[in-house]
C-alpha cells in the first residue's frame, strides 16, 4: 500500500505562517492589556501599621520620602509630632519635596506650596494632600495607608 503524501501549496503556506504570526501577535499585545485591566486582588494597602523609618533617621525639622506598597510618601518631623502626606501633587503627579526653611511643601513642577497640614497654600493644585495615620513605637515609625 503506498500512502498518499498531500503536498501544501505555496499559497496555503504562507497563508498558515501569517495567520500564525497575527495570532502571536495579538495574543502578544491582549495579554499585557488584559493585565492591566484585570482588579488587583490582594495587592492593595495593608490594613495595619508599617514600619516606614527609624524615629534617628528624621532631625526635627527634617522630612523624608518613603516608598509603601508602591505609593511614594513624605514623612516630616515637627518639634511635637510625625507627620505623613502623599509625596505625590494632586495637581498633576509631580513628586512634592520639604523645605525645612520656610516649613512648607513644594512642587518643583509648578509651584505648588501646601502648608503642614497638606492644606493647599498656592498654585494650581486643585486639593490637599492625601495624610495618614502615623505611630512611634520604640523608636520606630509606623504608618498605616
């Protein structure tokens, strides 16, 4: 018995290599989106507190910016207390620094100027910056997002 060999044409060839090659393709580019969209589960703050800096590492006067659970943060130290803000503008994402002199927050971006409540005291951002709960336990502090 001899088996009959089919032969694929040149045509149905190149056709199968481009149809393969959309498909990769796209799948390449759905699967990057889908990530993207998918509700992250999980992944969100902690619901208690963080350890976020030693009570040494911050003079009176002085700030710090930190990094929890992907949200960049700036921690200041006042004579009496801690303080935390987000360290991102709420005027369009620039990341805010300390000016220990005048005792404000600024934008370098567009001169934003909040005060040391996070209150909005010049420029074009539109609210206050986000605070959050802050501890100092033995010489360590913690904050909660």
């Amino acid at each position: 018995m001899k088996t009959a060999e089919k032969k694929i044409s040149r045509r149905d060839f190149i056709d199968w290599v481009i149809k393969g090659g959309l498909l990769a393709t796209f799948s390449g580019m759905l699967f990057p989106a889908l990530a993207y969209l998918w509700p992250v589960m999980g992944h969100g703050p902690g619901s208690d507190m963080q350890e976020v800096a030693k009570v040494d590492e911050i003079p009176v006067g002085g700030a710090k910016k930190v990094i929890l659970a992907g949200s960049a943060l700036l921690l200041v130290r006042t004579a009496q207390e801690f303080l935390a803000f987000s360290a991102i503008c709420t005027h369009l994402g620039c990341v805010v620094d300390w000016n220990s002199e005048k005792k404000e927050i600024l934008c370098p971006c567009h001169a934003g100027v909040f005060d040391l409540q996070g209150r909005v005291v010049s420029g074009p951002p539109p609210r206050p910056l986000p605070s959050y709960a802050i501890r100092v336990t033995n010489g360590k502090v913690f904050l909660k997002l």
